[in-house]
C-alpha cells in the first residue's frame, strides 16, 4: 500500500469512527466460507465489515479523538460498522456464537462512548431500533386510545339513551 491509499484509509476510517458505531472483532480462525457468509449477513443488515491494519486503525483512532479504543487494536482485528449500534452488535455476537474463535474486543458507540466486550453483549440483546420505536409509540398511544374508548363508550351510551327517549316520546304522541 503506498502513501496515498493509506491516507485515505484513515481518512475513511476516521470518518467512521467520528459518526457512526463501531464493533472490533477478533477475526482469527475464520475459514474462508465463514468470511464470505459475514459479509454477505453484513451487508443484508447494513453492517459495513472492515479488516484494517491496526496501525491504520489507530492514527484514524486518533484523528477521530477515541484515541481509548487503542487497548482494542491488538492483534487481528476487523471492525462492523453501523448507523445502527444494536445492528453491528448482533451480528457480531450471532457470529461469535457460531464461530469458537470470532471473539467480541468492544466497541464505540457513536463516536464517543467505549464499550467493553460486556457491553457490545448487552447491546445485541437489545430490540432492533425499529421494534424498540415501536414499543415507545405504542406505550405513548396506549393511554391516549383508552381515554378515546372511554369517551367514545360515553357519547355512544348518550345516543342510545336519547335515542330511547326520543322512541318514547313517538309512541306516546
């Protein structure tokens, strides 16, 4: 790699450690078929799998200023990026379940906050981001559709009681 491509690897790199999420992977013991069915997960799910030179890796580390991620950037590592944090993690996790020597190192999340490998867990168990809007616009309807019930259950009994009247009053003219 000349001096060019390598500038615009971690110009690249730095770019997508300032604004997205990030997972480090240790991708060590992958066959070649396992490589190919990631990628391909990867990006069905939006996850952008990058294998970098950890010293690349590093110096975009610190043009980004998350110069903490270093203790990540040690031996063979690939790093899962995403607009999407619970995304990049469970794939990642997914894949270290399957595969005995695909280890989770940590994570950025975005742009500012280092996580352990503890953390990139708690994160793959977390809904996806659409399920998760979801529930919160369910929880913020559910109390509004109960009081519509309520008052539509009130009106509609009105009705039917002047309804009633207005029979009785028919029958009796």
């Amino acid at each position: 790699m000349n001096r060019e491509e390598k500038a615009r690897v971690i110009e690249e790199l730095t770019e997508k450690l300032k604004g997205g999420s990030v997972v480090f992977v240790d991708y060590k013991g992958m066959n070649v078929a396992q490589s190919t069915r990631l990628r391909a997960r990867s990006r069905e799910s939006g996850v952008e799998f990058v294998v970098a030179k950890n010293t690349l890796a590093q110096r975009a580390a610190n043009q980004a200023g998350v110069e903490e991620i270093s203790e990540y950037l040690v031996g063979p590592t690939a790093l899962a990026f995403s607009e999407d944090p619970v995304a990049s993690a469970k794939l990642m996790a997914e894949f270290s379940d399957e595969i005995g020597t695909f280890e989770l190192k940590g994570g950025l999340l975005d742009g500012e906050q280092v996580v352990d490998e503890e953390g990139v867990v708690a994160l793959s168990r977390l809904p996806e981001r659409e399920q998760l809007i979801a529930q919160v616009v369910g929880g913020i309807q559910s109390p509004f559709a109960g009081l519509v019930n309520v008052l539509s259950g009130t009106i509609r009994n009105l009705a039917v009681v002047l309804n009633q009247v207005a029979e009785q009053k028919g029958s009796q003219a």
